[in-house]
C-alpha cells in the first residue's frame, strides 16, 4: 500500500501550511461545515416545560473516541433540545481545556444535548465529517490550536475562531478517500499499539508478583514456614519476625519554610512526579520552580517518599538526595535493623498496596492516615536475608524494566507514524486517490 506525492503543488494562505496539491482549494472552516456551540449549563428549572436531560462535556471527548455511558443531566426547554441535540455521526470539538480535541460520535446510548464546552459540528456540501476529524488532529500536533487561542491565558476555542480556520479542501471524493485511508491505516497501528500496551501491563503485573513472593517468602524454597494470618499468601518463613510499621520506621514531621534560602534550591517532590505502580520519579523540579510558599517536609537522601493520597495509585519512591516533600507525602525513615530498601519493595508489593487501600476506604477522602500506616505488619527477615532479597529484586527488575522500556518506545515509534501518516494526507504529502483499500473482514 504505497502512497506517491502529487504532481504538483502551489503555495497557500494557510498558517500552519506552506503548500498542497495544486488541484486543491483552501477555504475556511465555516464554508465547509454547520458549527454550533452546546447550553450553557442549567442546574435549576427555569419554567414549568423544563426538564432534566442528558449532555455531553468536553470530558467525555477523547481523541479515539466519544464517552457515552452514565451522562450527567441539566435542565432543558423543548427548543433547547432541538437546538442542542446530538446524533450519531456529530464530530464533537472541545471549545476549552485541550482545545480542538475531536472525536466522531459513532454511539449514543441516549438522547442527549451538549454543553457549551463543546462544538457540534456537521456536513455542509463541501465538507466530510471523517475527513475534518484526521485535519483537527493534524492541525492540533502542529501546535497551532495554541497560538490561534493564546495559551497564555484560558484557552477557548469559539465558534467565530473555529470558523475562521484554513485548512486544505480536496474534492469530496478525496476527501472520503483519505479519511478511508487513514482508517484503515489507523486501524492497523492502534491494534499493534493495543497489544504492545498488553504486553506492558503483563510485564508490570509480573513486576508486582516477582516483589511479592521475594518480600513475603524469601528466596529459600525450603524455607520452614508460618500461617500468615493473610488468606491469599498463604504462609511465611517462619524465622521472619512480625513487627507494627510504626516500631521500625518514623514519619518525618516538623515543616520547613519553602521560600528559605537553606531550602529553595531543594526538590520538592509531590505525588505527580513519581510513577504508579513502579516506583520511578519521573521529575526533579526545585521548591522556588514550583513557587512553593506553605510549610514542606524535610527529607534525607534514602527517606522513602510515600504518597498517602488515592494510595490504590502505589505511588512511592527513594528519595536520591535531601529534599523537601508535600503534605500529601510522608517521608519515611527505618531503623537501623530495617533496610529502606527492603522496606520500600514491602511498600510496592501487593502485601502493602492491599492493606493500604482496604485502609483508605474507611475515611471519606481516599488516604492512608498515620495510625493506619503504624499498624501495618511489616514482615522482617534478618538483615544479611534483607539484603541478598533486596539484590535477588534489583537483579529482576532490571530485565522486566528493560522490556518495558523496549515495549514503551515501540509504543511511541508507533504513535509518532500514526501521526506523521495524518499529516502526510491531510496535507496532500502523499496521494492515496489510486490506493486500494481492503474491504473488511478480507
């Protein structure tokens, strides 16, 4: 399935575009297409004909796709329903938040209206629908969503701004052709996407499992073991001893000033800059980048830095120098006879993420408070045993996080040729009006 450029091109009075196929118009996105911004949300009856119906928000708009299960309702007159109403082959666009964030909507569960985050937008006689969709992700790759809407501020895409586009019209044959093309195409990649995205999460459920069985029964297979007292993981070794969190480890208190000078240069760390499930920081960024001015927690290097926040995230790290860390952390220091490493593997295993989250359901705002934290069981082997386990999971994760490294950047080749394939059409890079596209199920 190979694709030629066109025979030739002319210059054009697009922004964001230098050239396109010489057979093609540029025109503005309101000769094209039928634009109408959704209702202003109404939480209250206005009149004795109002009543409560479901809409669409720019929350449930993704790139692949257009949310419509359990919708939330607002009150409507007759007139707003006719008006605002939406039905299956609608192309949804998000007039704020990521602006010109698109998606065709291929299944309504429901009747439903839009709120006026949110564009609906249909055929004129020049336009296809499918077509328009791949140039509003073309167009939002360029980045020229930004500048057209002045991301300095609040972001919004009005209806006059979205009219006012220029963007490359081909016949509207092509036009089908091309949005034929690229689903096909799109297709293809995105199941490839799909089962790298498998294999990644098996990797790291099979990361999780591989710290599991090493913190909770050790490398000796033949190891005399204990009841555990825990239904699925069944027995322990049995010179392990049992001990509460709280009499080996400590939580970091006292605050510290952000905006010292002893402390402004330091890291702060927050929960967003550490990685779900794995115990990677994503991020170092210092308290005075972060225009930190509340009271922070001073950490050590080695402190276990735990987020006590939403903790069926897991999200935990090693803290690699001194630092200052939120109040929706705790920073953790062990005693001497407890490994922080040793400790901080306990923390990502499924042992603790269990406990932890059963623990967080019982307070209103899901988190693990100090007195749940302290009660935890910590199961404790000898130190020489901590750190030939410690080692033993070191070793392991090494060959796991490297397949999913692996796996992540073919992810990202994947998703870079997705988009590089939109472009090439959209933008008439390539000529696909002579490619042959298979019917489905051949």
């Amino acid at each position: 399935m190979h694709a030629n450029p066109y025979p030739k091109y002319r210059p054009t009075n697009i922004g964001w575009l230098s050239k396109i196929p010489s057979e093609w118009k540029d025109t503005l996105v309101k000769f094209c297409f039928d634009i109408q911004l959704g209702k202003m949300l109404q939480p209250k009856q206005q009149s004795l004909n109002d009543v409560e119906y479901p809409y669409l928000k720019a929350q449930h708009v993704k790139w692949n796709g257009v949310e419509t299960e359990n919708l939330p309702k607002m009150f409507a007159s007759k007139k707003d329903i006719n008006k605002y109403s939406v039905r299956e082959g609608d192309l949804l666009i998000c007039e704020g938040g990521e602006v010109g964030r698109a998606s065709i909507l291929r299944q309504l569960k429901e009747p439903a209206i839009i709120q006026n985050a949110l564009h609906r937008v249909r055929n004129k006689e020049l336009g296809d629908i499918n077509y328009f969709c791949y140039m509003l992700r073309n167009i939002s790759d360029t980045g020229w969503f930004d500048i057209l809407c002045n991301k300095a501020t609040i972001a919004h895409l009005t209806g006059e701004k979205l009219g006012a586009i220029r963007f490359p019209v081909p016949s509207i044959e092509e036009q089908q052709q091309i949005a034929a093309f690229l689903d096909f195409k799109t297709q293809q990649i995105d199941r490839l996407i799909e089962k790298k995205k498998m294999l990644i999460e098996k990797l790291e459920e099979k990361r999780i499992a591989m710290i599991t069985k090493a913190v909770t029964n050790g490398l000796d297979k033949n190891a005399k073991l204990k009841p555990s007292g825990v239904d699925w993981l069944g027995g322990i070794p049995a010179h392990w001893r049992e001990m509460q969190f709280k009499d080996r480890c400590r939580v970091v208190s006292g605050q510290v000033d952000p905006t010292g000078p002893d402390y402004e240069s330091l890291p702060l760390i927050a929960p967003d800059h550490i990685e779900k499930n794995s115990g990677r920081l994503i991020e170092l960024v210092s308290a005075k980048e972060q225009g930190a001015i509340s009271g922070k927690y001073l950490f050590e290097k080695g402190d276990i830095l735990y987020s006590k926040i939403r903790p069926e995230l897991n999200k935990l790290c090693i803290a690699p120098s001194q630092g200052l860390c939120s109040a929706d952390m705790y920073a953790i220091r062990t005693e001497e006879e407890l490994s922080p490493l040793f400790l901080f593997y306990m923390m990502l295993s499924k042992y603790f993420f269990q406990y932890a989250v059963l623990e967080s359901m019982r307070v209103a705002m899901p988190k693990i408070n100090r007195e749940s934290l302290g009660s935890f069981k910590i199961l404790v082997p000898p130190k020489n045993e901590q750190k030939k386990i410690v080692a033993h999971i070191s070793s392991e994760l090494k060959q796991i996080e490297k397949s999913i490294d692996v796996s992540l950047r073919s992810v990202s080749k994947l998703e870079e040729y997705r988009s590089a394939l939109i472009t090439s059409a959209v933008t008439g890079k390539i000529d696909v009006r002579e490619v042959e596209i298979p019917k489905a199920g051949a």
